[in-house]
C-alpha cells in the first residue's frame, strides 16, 4: 500500500493552518509527524481523514485519488484515524465502541479477539462504560477500535498526550506488532525522541509548512528544523 | 390504558427529539395523515384498520426515510431553530391539504365489537382495546429498545447523538442512520395516528394536541431514555384519566398540570438522564 499526500493545503476559514505539504508513506513504514503546538499536525490528520476539506493538493491512497471523498468513505478503504482527546462514545461500553468500529466492512488480521490480545488493558474491560475510564484506559481501547477497522494506515494523534511514561512505552511496543502486518503508522507527536524510536520516516512541520523531512536524520538538524532556528 | 397509545406516540418522538436532536413540530400532524391514509384505505378497500396498517406503515416509512435524508437533513447544525422552522411548515401544510381536501368533520374508524368490549375485573373494568394497545406498546418499545441496544444500528444511533463527526471516522454514514430512524420514527407515528383514530375521532386539526401529548410524555419521562418515555406517557395517561374522573371534561387539563408540575421540579424527567443541549 502507498499513500501519498501531494502540496496539501488546508485551514480553518480564513486561516491556512497547513501549507504546500508534501510526502508519502509506504506499508508497515511509520512516519513521525513532529513539531511544536499549532504547527499544523492535527490539520494535516484530519484533512488527510477527510475531516477537513483540502484547499489545495491531493491525497492518493494506492493510486486512488481520495481528496473529494467523505471521512466514512476513507475509512472504507482503510485510512483510519485515531483522534486527539481518543473520541470513545462515553456511554457505550468498551466492547460497543470496538463493534461500532467493525463498521469499515473491510476484513483482515484484525477482530475484537485479536485486539484484545494486543491490550490485556481491553480485554479487562469490554463491559466497562468508556466515559469511566482512565486516560490509559480509553488510549488503548482508541487504537483498538481503529484496529478492528482493518486499517491500510492507521495515524495516532498525540496518544502519549496525559498519560503516565510507562504506559506509553507499552503502546509504542506495541507499534512494532501493528507494521509487522503491513499496516502503515502515521504518529504525530510531541515527544520528539519517543517519535524518533520508532520512526522510519521523520517530517517536521513549522507554521504549517515542512521544514525537514527524511530518514536517519541528525538530531541536532531536527531540533533547529522544530524550533525554526537555523538556516531555512 | 392511555398511556399505552402515548407511549407508541412518544417512542417515535423519543427517537427524534432524543437522539437526533430534531425538534419535530410536524409528527402530530403524520400521525394524523397516517389516520386519514388509513380511513380511506379502509373505506376503499373494506378491509379492517389494523390491516391498513400493514400498507400505512411502510408508506409513511418510506415517507419519513425520504423526509430526513432529502429535507430535514438539511436542517442539522448547531442551532435548533431551522429544524423548527421546518417542521412547523409542513405540519401547516399537512394540516391545510387536510382542510382542503378532506372535511373539517370529525372522523373515527372502528374495529366493530372490539370498540366498546370490556373486561370486568371486578373493580375495575378494562377495555379490551385500550389493552390490547397497552400490550401493542410494551411490544413495541421492548423490540426498539432491543434495536438501540443489541443491534450494530442502534450502536450507531446511540454513537450518533454523542459524537457524530467521530462516528464518521469509523466508516459509518450518519445520514444514513439519521434517515432509517426518521423512517422508525414516522412508522411509530403511523402506528399511534391510526390506533388515535380508532380510539377517539379524530380530525385534520388533531395534530396539535398530538403533537403536545407526546412532548410531555417525552419530557415527564426524562429526554434521551426510551423507557423513560414509556413511563412518562402512562404518567400522563393515567393523568388524564383520573383527572377526568374527578373533573369531567378537564382531564386534558390535569394531564398538562401534571406535565408542568414535573417541568417545574423534576425537569430532567423519571429516567434523570441529563443530556446536554
């Protein structure tokens, strides 16, 4: 699978919150998407899921151009979104939240057995209701219902956002088992060296526009490249 | 017992108002153009109303699955105001069409002996269709509430009304849901609109008064709980029927005190589920 995003442009009203951004992702890689707050990270998510409308640019998904398709319809054909602030529906149960996200219709490697087995913390707590949950809690079952959904790329916005060092360590482990399918990552995060781990792919956004982007990349280029200090 | 036609009245609304956050001034008047569907069905035909019922019902369905997906659809945003708007035009325009082409008359279809069959209990006596509506309700808001809880529908109708653009991200069409609810919804009305008709006259104008009593069943039995609305409208039945029991010819009128009263102290309703507005 390949999904690529081609001079993206999107906004809120008047405002261009992303600018001319550009990259692409292939199956089982995991793109970092890092920079500081308002730099665009979220936007970029949500235009290429199809809850924002593009201005500019396109998204192709194994060379089908999606841009002018719904949310639901991209998620049809498995680009999957797990939201900032997880988004569960807070009065259905755990379990209710991962059926609701089998609607997608697509089949693979992922059902509500085998997500329980990638998070024991799910598996505890199908029949609990989502809105009583911990911030730990509600990550996992987040990522669990994208899962179930069968996803070609499943991006993750900000899941380390509140929760405790050892619990983030857990579901970045657990990255690992996600790509080993051929399920492509897209992370946007805060915590530059967390994202560094695991990435294969680095971008860095600035004031919506990208201000570095590659592979193996010095630390020192990306830390000028978040902060916008250095040569542009 | 009159709180069992309430209750079939109510549920439709319940679905609406509830969960979809539409506020519907024109179900009392699809009530009753389901009634007039089915007085004329039946004089067509000669068949018995609860068998025009089996024609009624899909037409106002499939009536109610086109209103929401092409009209009321439409009316979705954050302000309540143009879903009110709407609704109370096409409830005027049922309404008037009514007037035209029907007669301002009163109008009632019977089921022959079952209109007037009593069960005597003793104390108490029943009517045996009043009852059979009391059953007929029970049915119908246990198999809905089965839907809402069992049934990947109902997942997403429950999803819907708490999250819709997240909804969207799990691969689900709102609008679909939004339409085949208001088809449930207007075939819950067709249901209550020809039961209304057979039980009491009825006339292009009943609308409003329909249209109130399901409110206040809504409302006593707390927004968002179909249950809740179940409760609410044998509340108000029983309301009314002991009120005019006490005061012949009020008993509309104790019901709607008894509505205020419990906006006034118990605004969140029997069920106590707070929804946010």
């Amino acid at each position: 699978m390949t999904l690529v995003v081609n001079e993206l442009s999107a906004g809120y009203g008047q405002l261009t919150a992303l600018r001319n951004v550009s990259f692409s992702v292939e199956g089982g890689e995991i793109l970092a998407i890092i920079g500081a707050n308002g730099a665009g990270k979220s936007t970029l998510l949500k235009t290429i899921a199809g809850q924002l409308r593009a201005f500019t640019g396109s998204v192709v998904l194994d060379g089908e151009d999606v841009t002018s398709l719904s949310a639901s319809a991209r998620a049809r054909r498995g680009i999957l979104m797990v939201p900032e602030g997880r988004r569960l529906f807070p009065s259905l149960t755990v379990k209710e939240n991962l059926q609701l996200g089998t609607s997608t219709g697509r089949k693979g490697d992922w059902n509500l057995d085998s997500v329980c087995e990638l998070f024991p913390l799910v598996a505890e707590r199908l029949n609990r209701v989502a809105g009583q949950m911990s911030g730990g809690e509600q990550q996992a079952t987040a990522i669990a219902r994208a899962l179930v959904g069968n996803p070609e790329i499943i991006m993750l916005d900000e899941i380390s956002l509140g929760l405790a060092p050892a619990i983030v360590v857990e579901f970045y482990d657990r990255l690992g088992e996600i790509t080993r399918r051929g399920t492509s990552v897209i992370l946007v995060e805060q915590d530059v060296k967390r994202a560094l781990s695991v990435a294969d792919q680095v971008h860095c956004l600035l004031e919506g526009q990208t201000s570095l982007t590659g592979r193996n990349l010095d630390f020192a280029d990306i830390a000028a490249a978040y902060f916008g200090t250095g040569h542009r | 017992m009159l709180g069992g036609l309430y209750a079939i009245f109510a549920a439709g609304l319940s679905l609406i108002f509830g969960v979809m956050k539409i506020v519907s001034l024109s179900y009392g008047a699809f009530a009753v153009l389901a009634a007039f569907l089915a007085l004329h069905f039946t004089q067509a035909t000669g068949w018995p109303p609860v068998l025009a019922l089996l024609v009624v019902v899909p037409v106002m369905a499939a009536f109610g699955w086109a209103l929401q997906r092409f009209v009321l659809q439409r009316t979705l945003g954050t302000s309540a105001l143009p879903s009110i708007l709407v609704t109370f035009g096409i409830a005027i325009i049922i309404e008037n069409v009514l007037l035209i082409t029907e007669s301002a008359d009163q109008k009632r279809m019977s089921l022959g002996w079952i209109d007037t069959a009593a069960l005597d209990l003793g104390l108490i006596r029943l009517g045996v269709y009043p009852l059979g509506l009391f059953v007929l309700s029970l049915v119908l808001l246990g198999i809905l509430a089965w839907v809402m809880a069992k049934t990947q529908f109902g997942r997403a109708v429950r999803a819907i009304s708490e999250d819709a653009p997240t909804v969207e991200l799990l691969g689900i069409r709102p609008k679909m849901i939004y339409a085949w609810a208001g088809a449930i919804a207007l075939a819950l009305a067709a249901i209550g609109g020809v039961a209304s008709g057979i039980q009491t006259s009825f006339s292009p104008t009943s609308g409003g008064m329909l249209l109130i009593f399901a409110f206040e069943a809504v409302i006593i039995g707390g927004i968002g709980s179909l249950w809740g609305t179940f409760l609410g409208a044998l509340v108000l039945g029983v309301a009314q029927t002991v009120g005019a029991n006490y005061f012949p010819s009020q008993g509309i009128l104790i019901g709607h005190i008894v509505f205020l009263i419990f906006l006034a102290f118990m605004p969140q309703g029997l069920s106590g589920k707070v929804k946010r507005s």
